[in-house]
C-alpha cells in the first residue's frame, strides 16, 4: 500500500513539475539574426508615401534606413529581450520636414523598444510598458513577377550616374527566368539565375533603334554592361540594389508598387 502511495505521489510530482517546465526549444523566440523588415505601422504616425523605414539584423549589427538617412547600431539579444548597443551611426542627409518627422518617430521607436516577438511574418518591437512601438512586415525578396524602374546606373568610369532626365530604363523580372524592359530607348531581354543575395544575367539581347539623344544612347549603353556584371542583391523596402562582384553599385531600381 506504502509503494502504491509513493507511486501515486511521484505520478502527481511529475505531472505538476510538467506544467510549470520551461517552453520547449521549439517554442523558443525566433532569433533576429539574418532577417530584414519594412515598417508597417508605427503608431500615432501616418505613413503616407514616404519611402518606409528599414531594419535589418545582421552578425550583431543592427541597420537600414530611417526613411530619409542610413542608420547603424549594436544589438544584443536574450530570450524576448532586446538590447541596443553603442551610440549608433547615421548619415546626416537632410528630407523633406514631413520625412524628418517620420524619421525621428522611428529612431525613437526603435531604440526605446526593449523586447520583441515575431508572429505571422510580422515582428513587433515592445517598450518598457509592454505597449507596441513598432510593427515591420518581413521584407519581400521575390524577384518573378515583380517589375522596376532604375534610378542609377554604374556608367563603368567608377561612378553612378542617375538615369537622364526623360528617359526610364525598366526590369520586369518574368517567373520563367527572363527579364525584359526598356534600356531607356531599346527594348531588350536577358535570362537571369537569382537565389537571396546572387544573381547572374545572361548577355542582354535588345533592338538596334536610334535614339535623339547621345546621352541616352550612352546610359542604355552603361546600363546593358551593368545588367552583365551584377552578381550580388540586395532587397531594402521598395527598393532593389545589384551589385558587382567587388562591391561596387551596378545598378539601382525602385519596385513599380502597380505591377
């Protein structure tokens, strides 16, 4: 009877000692490190059109753009918690007053959140108080299907030269690894191989129409030979950076939202 009560004792140890058990491994917080965001909401702020905030994770930096300026700064995690470390870096650009404003609203934001939690691809950054002071959607790094417009273009003498006043030079990225557009006065098409960060484009095809303008003619030009040396991405808000193998910007585009 004496076992059958110990028994029975243990059984009632064990069971209660299983409720209060820490969450298991799987359950655990998901880990910052490696992920990028875009800011959905911020409140008491109206987004608007203004180009979105960014933050990006990564080896211990944490980074993007504030809307108007690029930012930099430390980070430390531990289990939900979040910690800033380091006074952080930023260029000082100057916006236009209603960017700086939703600038300041995020920087403040951000480094007054001290905890966080990720559900449904959204991560949420917490205060002190419990109270939300950010939400970013995960960002978008899908290139089938989507279409762009360039805004600079590696002219191939250790510059980037903006896309001359007229003329547009589009990307649109088709699910059956072809790209095609408009080099700003030919049309052209090109295979592409693209993962997370790499991307290869096959030698571009285009038609041989004259253009007016000579500078235009010399930006499709810069454009085709940039189009060929992109090996690396980068996907930051609505914008899309490629990049050569050695670092260098060979062309920069910003997402057609309507396509």
């Amino acid at each position: 009877m004496r076992n059958l009560t110990t028994h029975a004792a243990a059984l009632l140890l064990a069971a209660t000692t299983a409720g209060c058990t820490p969450m298991t491994a799987g359950a655990e917080t998901p880990s910052l490190d490696g992920t990028s965001w875009v800011l959905s909401s911020l409140p008491g702020h109206d987004l608007g059109a203004t180009q979105p905030p960014t933050l990006r994770f990564e080896d211990g930096n944490a980074g993007g753009s504030d809307g108007c300026n690029r930012y930099s700064m430390g980070y430390a995690t531990r289990g939900h918690k979040l910690e800033w470390t380091g006074p952080g870096v930023a260029t000082q650009m100057a916006c236009p007053p209603e960017t700086m404003k939703l600038a300041q609203a995020f920087t403040d934001a951000l480094r007054g959140s001290t905890s966080y939690r990720i559900k449904d691809g959204r991560l949420e950054l917490l205060g002190d108080d419990g109270k939300l002071r950010a939400t970013l959607d995960a960002q978008a790094a899908t290139l089938a299907g989507t279409s762009w417009h360039a805004t600079g273009i590696n002219n191939g003498k250790g510059g980037v030269a903006s896309v001359v006043l007229g003329s547009q030079v589009t990307m649109v990225f088709g699910a059956d690894g072809r790209v095609t557009g408009s080099a700003g006065c030919n049309s052209y098409k090109a295979g592409y191989e693209a993962n997370a960060t790499q991307i290869r484009f096959t030698p571009a095809a285009s038609t041989r129409k004259m253009c007016a303008s000579n500078d235009v003619m010399q930006q499709e030009q810069a454009f085709l030979k940039a189009l060929e040396s992109a090996s690396t991405l980068r996907f930051e808000g609505n914008q899309l950076e490629l990049r050569r193998a050695d670092g260098a910007l060979a062309i920069a585009l910003i997402r057609d939202e309507d396509k």
